[in-house]
C-alpha cells in the first residue's frame, strides 16, 4: 500500500496510520484521551471541581458495572 493511499484511508476513516499499520495501541490512545480532556477540567471553576469529580466517578462505576454483565 503506498503513502499517499494509506493517508486517504485514515483521513476518510478518521484513523491514525499507525492504527492501521499496528492496531489498537491503548496506552497511546488514553494519553490522546487525557490530553483532550485536561482543558475542560482546566476551564471548570475551582469551586465546581468536587462536583465534576462526582459526576465523573458515578459515570466510570456505572461503566464498570455494565462491563461486569
């Protein structure tokens, strides 16, 4: 597969090349995660911190519970 073919594909897909070429790199694709999230933490009020914690728990642990089914 030449360059510019494969470029075609993860733009059109909206995928990495190195996804393509490699697979699914998790640790990669968290810290791509975390990054996107940081600045909507940064943009919350210091004050509204402990809610955006609770909101955030309640919707991992009801997450993990649905994986557990």
């Amino acid at each position: 597969m030449s360059v510019p073919t494969l470029c075609r594909i993860a733009t059109t897909l909206s995928l990495s090349t190195d996804y393509i070429l490699f697979g699914k790199q998790e640790k990669k694709e968290k810290l791509s995660v975390f990054k996107a999230l940081s600045p909507m933490v940064e943009s919350v009020a210091h004050s509204q911190l402990p809610y955006l914690e609770s909101v955030l728990k309640a919707v991992i642990s009801a997450m993990n519970h649905k994986d557990d089914k």
